[in-house]
C-alpha cells in the first residue's frame, strides 16, 4: 500500500492449524517448468524475464478450470553463490510487484543478489494474471469512497449505499474468479510457484499486506520456507483480518501527525504552516470541519470536491511516507485561502477498477464483516470523539458490508508452529502498519520470529524509510542466515 491505492477449504485451515499444509502441500504440487522469455516494458532491466504459471481457480475442486500467475525474475548475479530464490510479496490488496526484481530488487546488496533468483508476480486477479473488474461505478472508488469515510455528522448511510453499490457490481461483473481471491489463495499459488521453480524452500520479502501473505504462507507451507523478511507488519487476527488493518489507522495518524506538525512547524521551512506542532493540529482539525460544511470546487479530482474528508484522506495518504509532507502541507495553505491544490494523480481508470476489485474480493473472502449500519456506528462515534483527525473512518463499514458471499474457508491463524526462521522489521511510526500491530504478530510467531524495530518513519522499512542499522541486520540475514538472538531495537 503506498497509499491505499498505492491494500482463501476447511481442510486447508484445520490442517495449517495442525501443521500441516492442506490441499495441495501434504504433497509435492504438480507445476510445469516456467518458460521464461525477455520481459517487455518501460524501466525494466534487460536481464529481467517473464513466464505464466497456471493455478486452479479453487483449490478445493480438482476439476477447477486453471488460471494464470505472471511471474517475472531476474537471475542470481553469481551462480557459483545461489541459494534460492527470493519472492517479493507486495502489498495491498491489489499491488503486485512484476516490476520489483528491476526495481526495488537491485537496491538489495550485491551478496543477497547473488544468493538469489529476484523473483516478482501478479496475484491471482491483477492484470496481466488473469484479472477480475467489477466495473463500479468510478465515483465509488474514488479513495474517499473506498476507504469508509463518515458524512460530516457521523452518518454511515452513504458508506452503506456505496458498498451495495460496489459489491452488485462485483456480482454482476466479476465472475467466479472475484469468489475465490482471497489471502489462503495466494499463499497456495506461490507454493505452486516454488515448485515451478524447482525449489524446495523459499525465501521471501514480504511488505505491507505482503507480511500477512508471508505469514499465512508460512503457516501453511512452512516446512518450505527459508529465510523470511516481514517488513512492515500487520496484525494477523484471524477473526477481524482486514478490519483490524483499518482500525489501525487511528493509532498510525496519532503516531505519525505529530512528525508532521513537527516539520511543518519549523522556521524557514518553505512549507511552513503555523508556529507550533500543536497550532498544526488544531488548524488542520478546523480547516476540515470549515470544509465539510463549505467545500471547494476541485476540477480533475474525484470527485471534484475538496471537502473536509479529501483533506483528511491527503493527509491520510502523505503520512505514509516523509517526504510526501508538501503534499499535505501545500493542500492546507491553499484551501486556507479557498483555492485548490493540483489533482492528485489516479491511476487509469482500468488499472483503478482491477485494483478495487482485487481488494474487494480480498478482504470481503478472508473474513465476514457485519451487514448493518448499526453494528458500526457505536464504533465510528466512538472513534470520532477520541481521534478527531481520522473522523470514525478506521471503524467504518467497507465494500465487505454489502458482500453476498460467505468466505469458502475461515481465514488462516497465524501460530508459532514452524521453524525459527522470520525476521520482522518493523518502523517504529508507521501510519499505514502501526508498531502495535507488528508487535502482535510477533507475540503469534512465538520463537519462529526475532523483530527488529527501528527509530524512523513511514511505511516501509527495509532499504526504504529504514535506518542503517535495519536494513544491515536484514540484509545480513539474507545473505548469511545470521539473525539477532533476541529482538533488536535500532535507533
């Protein structure tokens, strides 16, 4: 997720529950060769190269029709040094990371290079796998639609109506595929994927939603796993799932706005925007309340209104990462003088509809969530009161409320059955996966993983708003295998 635009058979479960892996990891998986060919793209590298997998839609059915994983990879630097092959799990739901052997990939030191294959893919239903678009109406997925946020007096009636919305379409338009996406599934494709590539283990990088991945992975497969990195981690509760990873962003906003109001209080700082951190928060809380009751025309946006929660999901969204601050700064100091900032950049709206169609089918599969408004709203005024700047949003009604489809399968608990061979790092203000979070996957793992936390900000740690400390604990560990002994705290 660098925003939220840039976040599985009873068996299957009962067994991962047990240790043992379930339909198709009690035994080795039948998977073809990979037949690799040069990739093609703007910004790739040369070496990198391209393949499809074929997967069953659903795995508990042996007559289902098959579907396609693309795949990417670029070789180990150093065959005389090759251990394996790293998969990059990217976030989301509805990230994929075909890019990410040429791009994030070569920020990795040359020893973990040459230990590994590089190795990205689509999930099952993001282009170019096979790929699901529930064509919905593009003013609901707008960010401010998709993620939950309240009417200015608290009403969900308008988020309700907007997953009904949405998930009509997702039955209309999604076909089979939207019913069976889910995070089990993707785990259970990447174990297809390893025996493609004709490992027996599997190291992985795993970021943001990628974390859960990993580790429901691990929990199903996990005597075919090697060395496993979860940088930036959420809270794995089987019972809430994606309903939790909202509900962090009360605790992530509070962790990270006063790092804002820092910056954007400091003298000659040209994005200036009060003389204290606590005049920051107090004029941000009353510039969004003066804007949901007068919003501002903003052409190209959309919708092509700055209202209060536009200004909330700005904010929302420069926090993961410092140096997007002017974003949100800029978007304060214009609407102060009742103008706009530029339109924030969309993706097309293709790639919008198959990212919010993965995402739907994702979250609302994993777990149930409650049909009625009412089982949110005690929630949502609860959390407007004791965190203003997220308005109700984290414990508001998703796509998920409106879903008709029970999840195929209860979603995977996390435990510390397997062997110790996780690495968690973790930023220590992260508004996207809070510090909280992470330390409750942690406590799941058990003595299967060691976390390193560091003292830096945003979402994402390793090799990106980590410190230099984390990130040569982390690659020392791919390299070599060697881990801290005990937790570690970086400062």
């Amino acid at each position: 997720m660098k925003q939220i635009t840039k976040h599985l058979a009873l068996v299957a479960v009962a067994g991962a529950m047990l240790g043992f892996a379930g339909p198709g990891g009690a035994s080795e998986p039948t998977s073809a060769p990979l037949d690799w060919t040069r990739c093609t793209g703007p910004g790739l590298d040369p070496r990198q190269q391209c393949a499809t997998l074929g997967v069953p839609m659903d795995y508990s059915d042996p007559d289902s029709p098959e579907i396609r994983i693309a795949v990417s990879r670029i070789p180990s630097e150093k065959p005389s040094a090759r251990r394996g092959a790293l998969l990059l799990i990217p976030g989301g739901p509805g990230g994929d990371s075909l890019g990410d052997p040429s791009g994030k990939g070569q920020k990795l030191p040359q020893k973990v290079r040459d230990a590994y294959d590089l190795v990205g893919f689509a999930p099952r239903g993001m282009a170019p796998s096979t790929s699901v678009d529930c064509k919905a109406d593009p003013a609901d997925i707008s960010m401010t639609k998709r993620v939950p946020w309240p009417a200015p007096d608290g009403s969900l009636d308008g988020n309700m109506a907007a997953a009904r919305r949405t998930a009509e379409a997702c039955v209309r338009n999604g076909g089979e595929l939207i019913r069976h996406i889910s995070t089990a599934n993707e785990a259970r494709d990447l174990d297809r994927l390893r025996a493609a590539l004709g490992e027996k283990k599997i190291s992985a990088w795993g970021v943001s939603y990628g974390t859960y991945v990993g580790a429901v992975y691990g929990q199903l497969f996990p005597h075919r796993t090697d060395r496993i990195v979860l940088d930036s981690n959420n809270d794995p509760d089987h019972t809430r799932v994606t309903r939790n990873w909202l509900a962090a962003f009360e605790t992530g906003v509070e962790d990270n706005f006063p790092e804002f109001a820092r910056w954007a209080s400091e003298p000659g700082n040209p994005h200036r925007v009060a003389r204290t951190p606590a005049e920051v928060r107090s004029g941000f809380l009353r510039l969004a309340a003066r804007l949901d009751r007068a919003p501002l025309p903003w052409p190209g946006a959309n919708p092509p209104l700055l209202d209060g929660n536009a200004l909330r999901q700005t904010m929302l969204s420069s926090l993961y990462d410092p140096d997007d601050y002017p974003i949100l700064a800029e978007a304060i100091r214009a609407a102060r003088k009742g103008t706009v900032p530029p339109a924030p950049e969309a993706p097309p709206e293709p790639v919008l509809q198959n990212l919010a169609a993965v995402g739907a089918g994702t979250i609302c599969n994993d777990v149930e969530w409650p049909g009625s408004a009412a089982a949110y709203q005690k929630d949502v005024d609860e959390s407007r009161a004791a965190y203003p700047l997220t308005a109700g949003m984290p414990r508001g009604p998703m796509v998920c409320a409106a879903w008709p489809y029970e999840p195929k399968e209860p979603a995977v608990r996390i435990t510390d059955r397997g062997p110790s061979n996780v690495l968690l790092v973790q930023n220590e203000r992260d508004v996207a996966t809070p510090l909280a979070g992470a330390r409750k996957l942690r406590q799941a793992l058990g003595d299967r993983a060691v976390m390193v936390t560091v003292n830096s900000t945003g979402h994402d740690a390793y090799l990106a708003n980590g410190n230099a400390c984390g990130d040569a604990t982390v690659s020392r560990f791919l390299a070599t295998g060697e881990r801290p002994r005990r937790d570690l705290y970086c400062d």
